[in-house]
C-alpha cells in the first residue's frame, strides 16, 4: 500500500481501494484525513483505469465519525461546526454520490456519526456481523449530518430513522441488512474476501453504463415518473452508443463471457 498516513490506497487492475487509516481512533475524520481522501475520490474521478472504489477501515472500527478530540469546548471556544460541513462532510457526500463508478463501503466495526453516514452514501455497503451504526449525534446535541437524515429517511422511512437519530441505540449489521439500510451483512471473516470480490467483478464490469445506471437510480428520488422515464430513455441512449453494449451483445450471441472495457 501506498499513501498518505490518514488514508492508504491500493491499485489492482481497475479497482481503488481506500482504507481509512486512523486505528488507535476508530478512524474518525480530522481535517488532513478529510483532505486525503478526497483527492483519493478525485483521481478515482479523473482516471478511466479506475472503475471501482472499495473503501474500508483499518483496525476494529470502520470509521467514529469527527475526531471529537479536535475541538474541545471546554477550552471556551465553540467551533463554527456549519464550517466543518459545508468545507468537508458535504463536498465528501457529494463526491461519493457524484463518482459515476460502482463504490463498495466494506463496514469492518462500528460506524458512528458521519462515519456511519459516509457507509450509507456508497453504492454497496457491505457490513461484518460485528459491525454496528451508531447514529451517535443525538449523544452530543448535534443532528445527523454527512447525508444520514436524508440516507435514513429514504432507505427506512421515519419511523425508524428517528428511531434511530433520536435514540443513538446501535443497529447490528444483521439488522441493518434485514431493514434494508445495506446491501448484506456477512461473517467478519468472509468481509473482505467478498467486498473485494464483488469490487473486482465490478471493476471488470461495463463502467459506462454501471455509472449511468447510479445516476438513474439516485434521480428516482426526487423525479416524478414521467421525468423518470424521460431520463432511463436519455441514459439508454448513450449506453446503448458504448462499445460495452456492443461486446455484451456480441459475448452474449458469441456464448462467451463478456470482455468490458469500461466504455
Ligand atoms: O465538526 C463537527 O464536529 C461536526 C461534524 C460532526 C460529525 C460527527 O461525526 S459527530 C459524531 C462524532 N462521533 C461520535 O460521537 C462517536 C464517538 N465515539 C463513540 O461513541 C465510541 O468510541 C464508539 C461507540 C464509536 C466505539 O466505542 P468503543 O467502546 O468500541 O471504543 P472507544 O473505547 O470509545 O474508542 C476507542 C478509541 O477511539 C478511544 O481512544 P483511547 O481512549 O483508546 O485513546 C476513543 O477516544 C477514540 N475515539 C472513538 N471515537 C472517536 C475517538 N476519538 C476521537 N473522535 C472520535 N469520534
């Protein structure tokens, strides 16, 4: 692995993986971590031999959220913490949400505050059965931030998602798999062999049209139906001009497995 400490990165063919790199605090984000994985996203973005983005946690904790030790009010100072947001967890969400890539999150322990909402803003998260969400802000008087109000209202609808913003009880991973917060909730020991497994496949995958299909997917939140089906008929368009289409309709007639190249 190479990489800044806060965060290391790996290369294997088509696949990016990012592992948030601060163990002894759960990996919980401070300013130079926020940096680094951010220009990680970027070149994810920038570079076509990117196709997947796998993102995981060092040590026992996927990620505690904001490095709480970074400012401490009992010193008098009161932190303008609408700055955090709108400089870090904000562009960071939009990044996530804007890659038009497969991102896999593999949740290896707890994911508390922003880092539980940063899982949720990935495409597949993927949680070890040791693994918990923690809607931790209500601890703290704050408000789930980093997405979560909106990741929780769409995916479990209001009563559990103030459940579980108001209370800050922790959701084993089973059950977030079972509400349908992720995508599935695996044996600790079989996280990475399938997180990894799945990005790979993803990173072999038609690059073009997995991207058009997320930005499909993400509109159907705010579209109606009509302006819905006005986009699939868009987005149709200019996969079906890929050359990937073009090889999984000549693998399909061929009988063979399919050769993508990501455009
Ligand atoms: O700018 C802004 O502030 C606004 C943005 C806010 C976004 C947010 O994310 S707010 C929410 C912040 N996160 C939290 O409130 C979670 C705090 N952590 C915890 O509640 C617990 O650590 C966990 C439930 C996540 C895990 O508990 P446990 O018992 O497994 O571990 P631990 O012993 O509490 O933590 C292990 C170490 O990590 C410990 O350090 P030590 O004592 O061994 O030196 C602990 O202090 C450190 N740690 C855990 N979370 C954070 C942290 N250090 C700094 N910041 C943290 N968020």
């Amino acid at each position: 692995m190479a990489g800044v400490e806060s965060i290391l990165t790996a290369r294997e063919g088509g696949l990016l993986q990012i592992t948030l790199n601060r163990p002894d605090k759960l990996n919980a984000f401070d300013d130079a971590m926020h940096l680094a994985l951010r220009s990680a996203l970027d070149i994810a973005r920038r570079e076509p031999a990117v196709r997947a983005v796998l993102i995981t946690g060092a040590g026992r904790g996927f990620c505690a959220g904001q490095d709480l030790g970074a400012r401490d009010p009992r010193s008098g100072e009161r932190a303008d913490l609408g700055e955090t947001i709108g400089n870090f967890y904000n562009p960071l969400i939009q990044q996530l949400r804007g890659l038009e890539k497969p991102i896999i999150c593999a949740v290896n322990g707890v994911a508390a505050g922003a880092g539980a909402n940063i899982a949720l803003a990935c495409d597949i998260v993927i949680a070890a059965h040791s693994a918990r969400f923690i809607q931790a802000f209500s601890k703290l008087g704050l408000v789930p931030d980093a997405g979560g109000s909106w990741s929780l209202s769409r995916l479990l609808g209001e009563a559990r998602a103030k459940g579980l913003a108001l209370t800050a009880e922790p959701l084993d991973a089973e059950t977030a798999a079972a509400w349908g917060l992720i995508w599935k909730a695996v044996p600790d020991e079989a996280l990475m062999p399938e997180a990894s497994a799945l990005a790979t496949r993803l990173a072999e995958g038609p690059t073009l049209g997995l991207g058009l299909t997320k930005r499909a997917i993400q509109a159907a939140a705010t579209n109606d139906m009509d302006a819905q089906l006005d986009m699939e008929q868009q987005l149709q368009r200019q996969a079906g001009f890929s050359e990937d289409y073009a090889e999984g309709v000549a693998a399909f007639l061929d009988k063979r497995k399919p050769d993508f190249k990501g455009k």
